[in-house]
C-alpha cells in the first residue's frame, strides 16, 4: 500500500464517514473521528445502534446513503471500524453512493471487498489508521 496514495487522499479529502464510530470517548473511533473533525475534517458518524443520537455533535446515521442524503455532501473516504466480514456490504454502499476510497482501520483487511472496490474505480487503504496517517504526513509527533 503506497504512502503516496495515503498522502493523496488525506490531503483531498474533505468529508470522511466514520462507518462503526462509537458513543464512548475512549474508543478509538471516537478519538480517531474526533482528531480528523479537529483537523478540519467534515466527519459523518455512521453508526445504525446509535442512529438519530448525537456524537460529536454529529447527527449519527444508520448508514452512508443515509449519511450522505442528509449531509448533501459526497464521501471521500469511508473509514471503516468495522469487523472484517462486515467489510464487503460497506464496500457495496461505497460503490452504490460513488464514494471516493475506502479506508480499513489498523488490524482490518478484506481482499474480496478492496478488490470489489478496486473494480468500481474506489482507493483501497487496508489496515492503517487514518489518525496515525494525518500524524505521519504532517509530522505531529503526539
């Protein structure tokens, strides 16, 4: 996975779904969605269990066509804090919404689903976090 295209994308993206994001401030997904909104970031919380609450003071949404029909923006990266397996119906919503990439989170990979979206012409990050990765390109040590 190249380093160029995470930089790219990092550095075009404007709207992000955080697809699994939580309600507690001590998982990552939280921290991770709440470091990208500060960062300057426009964050879209995804999240069925907790659709129609607010996190981040974000209006959560049971999922992206929901996320992107009530933002009125387009997605360009789905970040994903989701298990492995849940991966390829994510991906299928990707496609069907023309979102731009999809980002699997640090310990996530599903070579099925990246080469789905590989074929319908999304960027594909498995594996890395996207926090971790804004820290790297812009050389913020903590």
């Amino acid at each position: 996975m190249s380093e160029i295209l995470i930089d790219q994308l990092l550095n075009t993206a404007k709207t992000i779904a955080i697809v699994g994001i939580s309600n507690k401030p001590e998982r990552d997904s939280f921290k991770v969605a709440q470091f990208l909104q500060e960062h300057g970031y426009r964050i879209l919380a995804v999240n069925p269990m907790q659709a129609g609450t607010s996190i981040l003071g974000l209006t959560c949404y049971a999922n992206l066509t929901e996320a992107q029909q009530g933002s009125g923006c387009l997605i360009d990266i789905v970040d994903c804090f989701r298990k492995a397996e849940d991966i390829p119906a994510i991906v299928s919503e990707a496609i069907a919404i023309q979102a731009k990439s999809v980002w699997m989170q640090l310990g996530i990979t599903n070579e099925l689903a990246a080469e789905q979206a590989k074929l319908a012409g999304l960027d594909v990050v498995m594996d890395r976090c996207t926090k971790i990765e804004f820290k790297r390109l812009h050389n913020i040590l903590n």
